[in-house]
C-alpha cells in the first residue's frame, strides 16, 4: 500500500519558533517523510527568501505576527491564517490523504473541515491543550474568551481522530466528546540522548529557567522565591534563558529585590550553550500556570536535572514529576512553596539526579513518535476500508 500524502498545518515553525509544539510538528514531518509519504508542513511566513529548508515542503500560506506586545495571540491573526489555510486546502482538496491541523488556534481546525468537506481526506487534530471556560475568559476577555470555549467544544467533535501531547489533555477531551479515543503522542524520544551527561555538579548551585518570559508562564514569580531558598542555600543562584515581553519586568524586579549579582538574564542562547547550562544546574524551575506537555522537563532529565514545577488545573508538566524521583511539585507559586519545593530538591543532591537520569531512559523506551505515527495510520487505513 501507497504511503499516504500528508500536510501538517500549524502557524509556527521550528528553528524559528522553538517552542515545544513546534518541535513536535516538525519532527512528526520528517517522521512520515522518512516512511516515504510526500508531506506538505503549511505555515505562515517568518522569513526572508526562500522557505526554510527541510526534508519536506514547507507551504507558506500567509506573512504576519500572530502575538500582541503581551504575548497573546491575537484573534485577527487567528481569523487571517484560518483564511488562507481555507483557501489552500480547498484548491488542493484531492493533494492529502491525511491532514493534521493544530487546534492551536481553534479556527485552524473549522478552516481545513470546511475546506475538505466532501474530500476522502482523513482529518487528524491535534490538540496541544485543552481550556476550560475560566481559562479562556482569563486569557481573552470575557466576551472572546467565552466565544474560543463555545468554539473548542464544536472543534472537538470535528475529525477522525485527536492527537494530543498528554494523557492529562486525553482525558479533558474524552470529557467533552464520550467515546474519543485520542493518540497520546510519545514526546519524550524528542529529546536525544545526552552521552556527555553526568550527575555530578559543580560548587556553585545554580537553578535554570527556560522559556518565553510570558505572564503564563509567572517567572517574575520565581524572583522572591528564590530570594527565599537563599536563606538556607545562600550561595544559590538562577540563570534565565529566553526573553518576552515581560523580560523588563523580570530585570526590574530582579533589581527590587536585590538580585543582580545572583541572577543572570542569558537571553537566547545557542543550543551548545543551552545544553551546557542543563548540564550543569541543580535544578530547572519551571512555574508555568499552563504547560500543554512540559518538554523541557524531559530536556532537563536527559541530563540527569531534576524539575520543580507547580501544580495546577491547567499545568501538565506536573503529571511528568514524580516527587523524590525527577524533582518535585510545588504546591503553588507562592514564594514559601515554590522555595520549599526548590530547597528539597537542591538538597536531595546526587541520589535524585540519579534518579532522574534513570526515569528519563524509562520513559524514552516506553514509546515515542514513531509508535504514535504507527497508531495513527492504523487509524487512518481503518477508515479508508470502511
């Protein structure tokens, strides 16, 4: 049997963007090229020239920013990228055999079943997260907050088969659609193996936070509670990797609180120095409200780093944490908790880098992408005989 024709829409695309859906999306591409289908990755365009290269076509279909000087995206930008998705897959109806459309935003989805109604095309979403009414009314207002939530119900009962990035995602979409049987992607085999990796640190502690410095992800919370943990380890300090909008927030309140000497704002580092920094910290920090997977998490085990991270509705970073095993759940971003969280696993030393190291090569035999493509096809060749 021909290997299917496949086109994966998504508005983001990795080296630009490094965000972990990106990687997710790409990595997905090379995968079903690698089995020899032809795939088309559909995105906007964020460069100069030519399309990026890559083992697989890389489609623009529309130039512009999606976020707004907060780091939200941006419902115009939603509505304009939904467009041209529209009008690509409706001229190319007959190209794909499967489509995956992120859900990432929401219109995506409406946009590729509009244009593929009638087509033999088999539709997968893939959902990076789920929000509840709340969730969506705190990040868009009430009024678009309220409209985005309607708008998930609808789309989760559109396609022919969710992917998501968790099992804690899985379950909020068996919630809203009774009988859906999503494929929980294997994410953890994205991070490579680290032959140079090593559970002995230098002298001076030092925690990492990588990310985009974004209110969701509440880093200028992390500032007081570290303040806080060098009360007992007081040779502690923090690099922060990444940058955002609230990146002169963050530098000013490092200064409130006294922190210049001891906290380093490294900015957009290479990926060797990135992988250095890992290496070598005692502990990643990662007070995300929301995290759809948390790869870094996996990124910072591979190593042999444990992770703190807080718990939450919305945080599925925390189902990864096993407490004493890979690092542990604060149990909020209060600066006496997220401290208490970060004191025990700076303290608990050797043993629990260990222990992490061990949880990383469990999981990364466990399953990955490649499991998940397989599932997916299955899926796929199903309906096609029906």
């Amino acid at each position: 049997m021909a290997e299917p024709r496949v086109a994966i829409a998504y508005d983001c695309f990795f080296p630009i963007n490094s965000g972990g859906g990106e990687r997710v999306y790409r990595r997905i591409a090379e995968l079903f090229t690698e089995r020899g289908s032809a795939v088309d990755y559909v995105t906007r365009t964020q460069w100069d020239g030519p399309a990026p290269k890559a083992s697989f076509s890389v489609v623009p279909v529309w130039r512009g920013s999606i976020y707004d000087d907060a780091g939200t995206r941006t419902p115009i930008s939603a509505v304009k990228f939904a467009l041209a998705l529209f009008h690509h897959f409706r001229a190319r109806r007959d190209n794909y055999d499967v489509v995956i459309v992120s859900a990432l935003p929401v219109l995506n989805v409406f946009a590729v079943q509009l244009a593929l109604i009638g087509s033999k095309a088999f539709v997968v979403t893939d959902w990076l997260e789920v929000w509840g009414w709340r969730q969506w009314r705190a990040y868009s207002g009430a009024l678009m907050g309220t409209v985005a939530s309607v708008l998930q119900l609808i789309a989760i009962r559109l396609g022919h088969l969710h992917t998501v990035n968790s099992h804690f995602t899985g379950s909020r979409i068996r919630g809203y659609r009774r009988g859906a049987a999503p494929v929980t992607l294997g994410l953890v085999d994205l991070v490579g193996a680290a032959p140079d990796a090593t559970t002995e640190r230098g002298d001076e502690p030092y925690l990492i936070f990588i990310g985009r410095h974004i209110a969701d992800k509440r880093l200028i919370d992390l500032l007081p509670a570290l303040r806080e943990a060098r009360t007992q380890i007081k040779n502690l300090r923090l690099v922060i990797v990444g940058s955002g909008p609230e990146t002169a927030a963050v530098a000013a309140r490092i200064s409130e609180l006294g922190l210049d000497d001891v906290v380093t704002l490294a900015g957009r580092v290479s990926d060797d120095q990135l992988h250095t920094l890992l290496v070598g910290a005692r502990a990643l920090v990662n007070p995300s409200r929301r995290e759809g997977f948390g790869l870094v998490v996996a990124e910072a085990a591979a190593v042999a780093t444990p992770s703190v991270v807080v718990a939450g509705p919305d945080n599925a970073a925390a189902k990864l944490i096993q407490n004493g095993v890979n690092g542990f759940v604060a149990a909020s971003v209060l600066p006496h908790d997220l401290a208490a969280a970060i004191v025990t696993v700076v303290a608990a030393g050797e043993p629990l880098r260990r222990s992490t190291q061990a949880w990383f090569e469990r999981e990364r035999a466990a399953g990955g992408l490649n499991r998940s493509i397989d599932q997916i096809l299955v899926a796929y060749r199903s309906a096609k005989t029906r």
